[in-house]
C-alpha cells in the first residue's frame, strides 16, 4: 500500500503575525489618475520643445522637484496609514494604572527642529554677506557685458538685483546647513539615549 508521511506539526516553525503579515497593499491609481498624469506629461513636452538650452533644464528640474514631493508625500501617507491600520489588529500594549501615556511622545520625541527658532545672528551675518558679495559680483559682470557703459539707475538695478539673489542664495544653503547640523545632532542625542 502507498502510504504517505506527513511531517509533524509539532516539528515545524510556529508562524508569528510579522511573518504573516502580507505588508501594505500594492500601489493602485485610477483611470483619472493616469489621464491626468499623461496630460501632464504631455504639456511638459510640449514646453520643452518650444523651450531650449537652460530653460529646459530649469522645466526638467522643477517638475522633478514637484513629482518628487508628491510621490514622496502619497508613499508617506500609505506608509502612515499601513501602520495605523497595524497598531489597531495587534494587541494594544499594556498601559500603567494611573498614568496617562503620550504614545506619539514615546514613538517619536519632539526635537527643537519641530518647533519655530530664531534664524540667529550668525545665519543674518552669513545672508547679508551673501548679498553684499552677490551685488558686487552681480554688477561686475553686468558692467564687463555691457562693454564698460551703464547709466547709474541700470547700475542701481544691477546691484540691487544681484544682492537679493546673492542673498538668497546663501540664505538657503546655510539654512539647509543650519537644519542639517541640528538634525545630526538631535539624531546623535536620540540615539545615545537608547
């Protein structure tokens, strides 16, 4: 007789809810979605074939920025809602008599980057030698390519111009700097706390 062995239950790895866990559905998008993303798609080429050279580089990578943050911003909520969804079917984490819990305080602490600061001395120093440096090298070279001949009120402009974009240059990159240095350092804080 054919006699077929079954390996024992006892024997073979229990299964927990993670491994059973299937993770968050696969990312679906409407008919409206996709006409709306290839009529998109069709008016930046459209642009980019009437534009050339820098401005078509500018439209590339502002509608990169764009596309950017809004797959960023629809995988973050997916991401937040998966989880949300997740903390309500496990059980719920015993909670001490007598003491009200702060469960978004305990998962995620709030650092000085949640909330509104000063800008600080140093970072005003930093912006307006931006634009003190910006205007003198912005009127410079509006100057040389204007062969040496500017009337005052165009070397007015020039110079004006040329510090508000110095200075908002610099504003950004140092702020981006300033934010990214107490970020590490909240991260570095956080994590000897562990």
């Amino acid at each position: 007789m054919f006699r077929m062995n079954l390996p024992a239950e006892n024997h073979a790895p229990r299964k927990t809810s993670e491994d059973l866990d299937p993770g968050p559905p696969p990312i679906q998008f409407r008919l409206k979605t996709l006409l709306a993303t290839m009529m998109l798609a069709a008016i930046l080429f459209a642009v980019l074939s009437r534009v050339g050279g820098v401005w078509a580089a500018i439209v590339i990578w502002v509608s990169l920025l764009v596309a950017g943050h809004v797959l960023g911003n629809a995988l973050g909520s997916r991401a937040t809602a998966y989880v949300s969804g997740r903390r309500r079917r496990d059980e719920a984490p015993p909670i001490p008599a007598g003491q009200p819990v702060d469960a978004r305080g305990a998962a995620a602490p709030t650092t000085t980057l949640g909330t509104n600061g000063a800008l600080g001395m140093r970072l005003a120093m930093i912006v307006a030698g931006g634009g003190v440096c910006g205007s003198i090298i912005g009127t410079s070279l509006v100057w040389i390519h204007n062969d040496r001949t500017l009337a005052w009120p165009a070397l007015g402009l020039a110079a004006f111009s040329s510090a508000i974009i110095g200075a908002f240059l610099c504003f950004l990159a140092a702020s981006c700097l300033q934010v990214t240095a107490k970020a590490w350092r909240a991260a570095e804080r956080h994590s000897t706390k562990q």
